[in-house]
C-alpha cells in the first residue's frame, strides 16, 4: 500500500516525461535528415526521373502499337492456313508448315 498522495502524480509525470523525450529524440532525427537533404540534388533527381518516365511512356506506346500491327498481321495471315479437317489438305506439301503456323496462331489468340 502507498501511502504518498504524491507518487501517483509523480508516476504520471514520469511516464509524460518519458514519452516526451521520446518525441523529442524522433524529432531530432528527423530533422538532422531534413537538413542533410540537399534540395537542389533532390530536383535533379526528380527531372531526370520525369523524363526517364516520359522516355520510356513513348517507347512503351511504340512497342504497344507494334504488338497490336503484328497481331493483326498474324491473324490477318492466319486466314490462308489451311483447315485440317478438309482432306484435300491433308497430303499438301506444306502441310507440316502450315501445321505449325496454325499451332503458333493458336497459342497467340
């Protein structure tokens, strides 16, 4: 049993004390990052990954484009292979090409 009326207030204010030099210490550290930022390198950083981005965007539009021509090529192509369900193909000379086209054609739609 404590018989001091003040230790309760003292543990009180040794717990605010405690959580306040917490703070201060996060704080500290915060700021001494904020002061070795330097700003101007920071900028420069920033320019150069926004060009990097607007490069590659238009390189990514360029690739998208041409995987969207050659699909139509290839399914544009697609309608002179030869189905395998008619028999006068079955004997044709290209007709292990064409086999393997069909195949590719296939895995691609």
């Amino acid at each position: 049993m404590d018989f001091n009326p003040l230790n309760q207030r003292y543990n009180e204010l040794q717990r605010s004390l405690s959580d306040l030099l917490e703070r201060k210490q996060n704080l500290t550290l915060w700021l001494g990052w904020y002061h070795n930022v330097d700003i101007p390198v920071v900028k420069t950083k920033i320019r150069f990954f926004q060009s990097e981005k607007s490069r590659l965007t238009k390189n990514l539009e360029i690739i998208l484009s041409e995987i969207a021509k050659q699909d139509t090529d290839i399914h544009a192509e697609a309608s002179f292979l030869r189905s395998l369900l008619n028999p006068r193909n079955w004997f044709a000379k290209d007709q292990g090409e064409i086999h393997s086209l069909r195949s590719v054609v296939m895995n691609l739609s």
